[in-house]
C-alpha cells in the first residue's frame, strides 16, 4: 500500500475511542471564551522586512561586482592567472552564504507570540488523557537520580492523575534504571501530596531541594516547614538507596546492546503506606525493548515507536509528551497549557503537536558555548510559528497520537493495517479504538502481547519508521518526523510562556558541545541528501516560507563550513601573496562591502539585545558559530556523504549528563575548557596559527609598501577572526590550567600550517 502524500483529511482522522474526551471537549469550548491568543509581533517584521530588502539590494551589488570581475577582458599584467582561482573561491562562497542568509529570513517573515488561558478548560473530567514518554540509555551518562528526578516531575504535572500515565523507556535494560523506578514510585506517594497541598512550582525533588523557596506557598508556616523536613530526608534516603544499589550492580550489568523486552508496571511493594493508602498516583510503566547484535535498534526514535505500541495496550491516551531524561517538568501546568490548543475546535483538527522550548538550569551568564540556543527558541521559533508553526525539537512536546498513524485507518482492512503496523491484532484493535486496555489486565492476557510489540523483530515488513510513528531516515529524528507531518498538512504551534515549563542540562564543555553538533550536523545532512531534502520535497507540499525554515537546517552544516574555511584561509593567502581580492577604500563597491558586515552584525546584536541577551552574548555566539562551522559541521557533513555512499554505518552517542566539577568551574568563570579530541583542536589552532602570520605579514606589507588601500579589508578579516577567537590564543600561550590547548596540538598544528602556507604559496604563484 502507499500512503497519501499529503495529508488534507487531518480533520476526520479522529479515532473513536482515543479521540471521544477531546471532541466532547472541543464541543463545550466551541462557544465559549477563547482558550488562547495569538499576537503577531508587527514591530519586528517590519524591522526585519526591512533589514531583508536593504540586506538584498547590497548582495545583489555584492554578486555583480563578482560576476563581472569573472568575466571581464583578463590583463595579463595584472596577475589575472593568479587572482582568478582565489576570487572564483571568495565569489562562490559568498554566494552560498548569500543563499543560506536567504534561507534564514524565512524564519523572520511573519513572528507571532501566543497567550493561553488554561483556567477557561472544562473541569478534569472532559480533559483527555495524556501519556508521558521519557527515554534514557546509559546510566553512566545519565544519573538515575536525575532520570528519576525528570519521571517524579511528569508524575506532579497539575493533570488529573488517572489521566497521567508515565512511560520509561531504558535502553540500556539497566537494573539500576528499574530499581530507580520503584524507588521513585515510592516516594512519589509522599512527594505528590506535598506538591499538590502546598502548590509547588518546582516539581522536580533535587530542583526544589537546592533552589530558592521562592515558590513555597505555605513557606511561613511551622506545619509546612515540618513536612517539608520529612520530604526532603526521605528524599535524601531514596538518593541514597539508588546509590547503594549502583554500588552493588555495577559489575552485573546487562550488556547494553543484547537483552530480552521487559515491560513492567511499576506498583509499591514497601510497607510504608499509613499516611498515603489514599493518594492518586499516575500510571508508572518501565519498558526495555529487546535489543540483539545483528538487528537496527533505530535509536531514540526506534525507542519512541516501542512506547507508541506498549502505551497502546495500556493506557491508549490520545495524546503523549516525549521528554528527554534530563528534561525535568519545572512548572505544572504545561499539560493544561498544551490543551489549551489542543481543545481548541478552530485549530485542534489540523493541529498535531504544541511545542515548548528547551530552557536549561545550568547556564552561566556568559554562555560561552552557546547552550541555551537563543537564536533558535528565541527568535526562529517564534517567526516559523507565524507560518505553520515550529519544527518539531526532540522534547518538551505535546503530539497528537494520531498523526503518527501515517494516515486514516478507520477504513482500512485488517489486513492492510497489518502490513503497515505489523502482527498484532490487539494493537490493531487499540488503534481503531475498538478496544482499549488498562494497568490491570497488562500484568496477565496481555503481558506476552505488550513483548512482542517491544521486540527487535516486530517492525520487520512493517512501515514503522517509514510512514508510521517517528522515521528512521535521520538520527535527528524530531527534525525529520516534524517536516513530514507538515508536508501531511498537519499544524504545530510555539508556547513560550514567561517561567520556563522544561529544564535541562546545558552542555557545559566544548567537547560534548562539538561532539552534540557534529551528530546533529550529520542528521541534518542526511536529510538535505535524502527524498526528503526541504526545498524539493518540500515546495509541492507546503508553502514555500516553511519550506525554506526547513532548508535552512538542512543545508546549513554543509552551507556554513565551506565558505568558513574558505574565508579563514584564501584571503590571507592572498594577503601574503599581495593578491587583492576586495576592492581598493576608495572604490564605490568598498562601500557595498561594508555595509554588508555592518548589516549581518547588527541584526545579530538587535536581535540579542531584543531577547535579553547582551554584546557579550552576541559576542560568544559570533565565536562559537565560527568554531562550530569549522569542526562539527565539517564533521557532520563528511559523516552525511559517507552514509550516503554506503561507507558508514549510522552511529549515535548520547549527549553526556554526568558534571564534571573542574569543567563547570571553567563553564562559569567564562573561560573555554579545550580538553576535547585533536580533531576538533588542530583545525581550530591551525587556522588561528595561520591568521596569526597574515595579520602580522599583512600589517607589514601594508607598513612598508604602503598599498593599504587595497588590502585593508583582508587584513580586518585576520584580524577580526583573532579578535572574535582569542579564547583559543589565551590557551595557546597564556593559560597554564588543565583547559588549555596542550602544547603538543599547538606544535601539529603549527607544522600543518606551514604546510598549507607553502602548499598555498607555490599554487598562487605558479
């Protein structure tokens, strides 16, 4: 069978059963108050319609002024031989920078904000169900305690408890992972009430325990002060456990990569109940797929499709949060916020998923590596949510169940059905709404069904992955699954209300911030190479502004490394050489050229300064991008065209969450901690090494022969690369601390520059 291309029945894709608390809710909304408003932000598109004309006409100059160098009549005398190759470079990769900036206006065509009203939702009984998906891997990467942490927040979101159902998924099938679970279940009884009596904000145990009271309601009362003595000690005795057992456990582990399914409900056994038999607790189920050498685990997104097929046979909610490990529920209401679109009749029947955006606890204020990405949730979102709403981002939202269905299946035969979602009749039946199961009955008729579905054979011949569920095409599979939903006509919309609803762990070191980048680099690429590149798949099938958004992400790894390198090494050699390839202060065009870099800057600085950020913020940022251009999107897009060729084989590291004390400290001082791989290192002190010589050979050039006029701008582009990276000159020479470059990757990289310098030199003047 083949699936639609496009998705324009969306509207009757409702499935009975799943779907029949959402529509007798949106019912009782259709006249009543609205549940949320949307502001289109009129200042800043005019101010960024602007910038895109006035940014438009100086690169249209800019190209002539290439161009017709390119081809005009050659003189001889004038070193054309020589200058052809270098300007041909320097035009090419102005002209792909040109083109990604293009991209990225699309982003700022049409910014909106939106304000919601959760106290206008019906009362908790018409609310629908929501599922809770979080997936962890490795527990040495990702502590229990902080997995644990993230499951009690989603447990206290402020929904109905009956109607909150939390899955786990580990892949690594640690018994640490599933001790942890029963662990916090059990503390969840105390916990839970606390949260709920004494209204707090901070759900999350180690989040609470170590911030400020801010949000403590009864924070002057003794009753209050009391339990919460009693919560934070029996806090302290469930960390405490988990680490003893850690201790225990570690040398039986399970090998990551070979073990059996496991699906268990997670119920407390402790005998400790008197003050807490009567509390509501959420569904608590531990999944652990089966994983075998010789079959494709998929990832994050083979580990989300298991819990769409488990959560089926269980809880059956119609819609679900997916939520990283790390990613904590810092305020409770993000449930009721996202229904808050969800329920609304205008929106909801096109409407698949309310994205929040990623906010991190451990920023410092100068966020030297960038980790919070403002630029993207801060200004991209908020411009792509004027046009069909965010893309969607890994975590921190709420989809619709059925628009990872591929399609309407209300009409389709069984055997049909079967060939897309594979054998079982069970979940057939669930996801026709025809039937729909409970914690009870799991643990008895349908325990070896809810195996099955979790084994690394189910999807065989199946179309999860392809059509159905979150793909497989890419490992960022957000990025992925998100275009094709818009491509299917669905809608998504950006909530970014004032308390961030989500916190995670920033990364807080250059390796892990590169090695992050250089696997989404990778994923991104290998969509812009795949059927699926944005600005082919895309136009026929959504407007051509998304379309661009889309691209922009696709083709930047690829779009930003070339014109990089080429700006960080051609015309210095030129400058060394006295080629000229900008033209002389007082040409007219010098005037064009100038005005270019004003523009770019500045619209960067508007737009930090405009999202709270400040020149030092602006400044990290142009750093890190220039950093981050030359190494992981070199990386990811090498590694993109070697999958692609059938030369490597898809690879995923999980982002590490354990702190390391020393490189936090670093972190917060503001200073960069280059203890990272030299393939990340030698390319960076190689380019700054061979700056380093054109600033200084080009100032005495310019000094002694006087021809400033013409080489004053390859000159500012040395000297601007040195200026924006001196973090890297510091740990070159200055820094005697373990962050430093080792002097050994200075040396290599100095020998691989005198290579390029004279390999560079006897090219230009051959």
């Amino acid at each position: 069978m083949s699936f639609s291309p496009k998705l324009n029945i969306a509207p009757i894709i409702e499935i009975q059963g799943i779907e029949g608390n959402t529509s007798n809710a949106q019912e009782e909304m259709e006249d009543s108050l609205p549940l949320h408003v949307c502001h289109v932000q009129t200042l800043s598109i005019f101010i960024n319609r602007s910038h895109v004309l006035l940014h438009s006409i100086a690169l249209a100059f800019l190209i002539y002024y290439r161009i017709s160098f390119l081809f005009q009549d050659q003189d001889p005398n004038a070193k054309a031989t020589h200058l052809f190759l270098p300007w041909l470079l320097v035009c090419a990769s102005e002209l792909l920078l040109s083109f990604i900036w293009l991209l990225d206006q699309a982003f700022r065509w049409r910014p909106v904000t939106r304000t919601v009203f959760p106290e206008r939702l019906p009362e908790d009984d018409k609310l629908p169900a929501i599922d809770v998906f979080i997936c962890t891997t490795d527990p040495d990467k990702e502590p229990t305690v902080e997995v644990m942490n993230t499951v009690l927040s989603a447990m206290a979101l402020d929904y109905p408890p009956e109607k909150l159902h939390v899955y786990l998924s580990d892949d690594g099938g640690s018994p640490i992972t599933l001790y942890g679970m029963k662990e916090a279940y059990s503390f969840a009884r105390w916990w839970l009430p606390f949260c709920r009596k004494y209204r707090i904000k901070t759900r999350s145990p180690e989040a609470y325990f170590s911030g400020s009271k801010d949000d403590d309601e009864g924070s002057e009362s003794s009753e209050f002060m009391s339990e919460r003595r009693k919560i934070q000690e029996r806090y302290v005795i469930f960390k405490e456990s988990i680490a003893n057992v850690r201790g225990r456990v570690d040398g039986n582990r399970i090998p990551a990569r070979d073990h059996p399914s496991l699906i268990e409900v997670i119920q407390d056994n402790s005998n400790d109940k008197v003050q807490v038999d009567q509390v509501k607790i959420p569904l608590l189920v531990y999944v652990a797929r089966e994983k075998r050498p010789p079959h494709s685990h998929h990832f994050k997104a083979g580990a989300l499709n298991v819990l769409q097929r488990v959560s089926c046979m269980i809880s059956n909610s119609p819609y679900i949060l997916v939520l990283d490990c790390d990613m904590y529920c810092n305020d409770p209401t993000s449930a009721r916020r996202a229904m808050c679109f969800h329920l609304d009749s205008k929106i909801s029947p096109l409407l698949a998923f309310v994205q929040f955006p990623q906010r991190f606890h451990n920023i410092s204020k100068s966020d030297i590596y960038d980790s919070q990405l403002r630029m993207i949730f801060s200004v991209q979102w908020q411009g792509i949510d004027g046009l069909q709403g965010p893309i969607l981002s890994g975590t921190g939202f709420y989809i619709k169940r059925v628009s990872l269905c591929g399609r309407s299946i209300q009409d389709i035969d069984l055997e049909e059905l079967k060939q897309s979602f594979g054998s079982s009749n069970e979940l057939i039946k669930s996801l026709r709404g025809n039937y729909k199961s409970n914690a009870l009955n799991v643990q008895h008729r349908l325990l070896e069904e809810t195996r099955l579905l979790a084994s690394c054979t189910y999807e065989k011949d199946t179309k999860w992955g392809k059509e159905v569920g979150f793909l497989y095409d890419s490992v960022v599979e957000d990025y992925l699954t998100g275009f094709t939903l818009h491509c299917k006509g669905w809608t998504s919309v950006y909530c970014d209300p004032s308390r961030p609803q989500f916190l995670g762990s920033g990364t807080t070191n250059l390796n892990d911030y590169l090695i992050q980048g250089m696997r989404w680099s990778s994923g991104l690429a290998e969509v812009g190479f795949s059927k699926f590149c944005p600005l082919i798949y895309g136009p026929p099938r959504m407007s051509i502004f998304v379309s661009m958004c889309y691209g922009y992400y696709a083709f930047s790894p690829l779009l930003y490394f070339l014109p990089l390198w080429c700006f960080a090494t051609i015309p210095q050699l030129c400058l060394l050489n006295d080629i000229p390839l900008y033209p002389k202060v007082s040409n007219s065009y010098f005037v064009i050229f100038l005005f270019i870099f004003l523009s770019s800057i500045s619209k960067h600085l508007q737009e930090v300064l405009s999202t709270g950020g400040s020149f030092q913020i602006w400044r990290n940022e142009q750093r890190i991008w220039m950093m981050k251009s030359i190494t992981s999107r070199l990386y990811g897009s090498l590694d993109a065209i070697m999958k692609r060729i059938g030369m490597r084989e898809a690879s995923f590291l999980p982002t590490n969450k354990v702190e390391d004390v020393e490189q936090v400290k670093l972190y917060k001082m503001g200073k960069f901690d280059f203890q990272t791989s030299n393939m990340f290192l030698v390319p960076m002190v190689s380019l700054i090494i061979l700056n380093m010589v054109s600033f200084i050979g080009g100032l005495v050039r310019v000094i002694f022969v006087g021809n400033w006029d013409q080489m004053l701008v390859q000159v500012f582009i040395s000297f601007y690369i040195l200026v924006m990276n001196f973090p890297i000159i510091e740990a070159m020479i200055i820094r005697k601390d373990k962050g430093r470059v080792r002097p050994s990757v200075t040396i290599l990289s100095a020998m691989f520059s005198t290579i390029f310098l004279l390999l560079g030199c006897i090219i230009l003047c051959c």
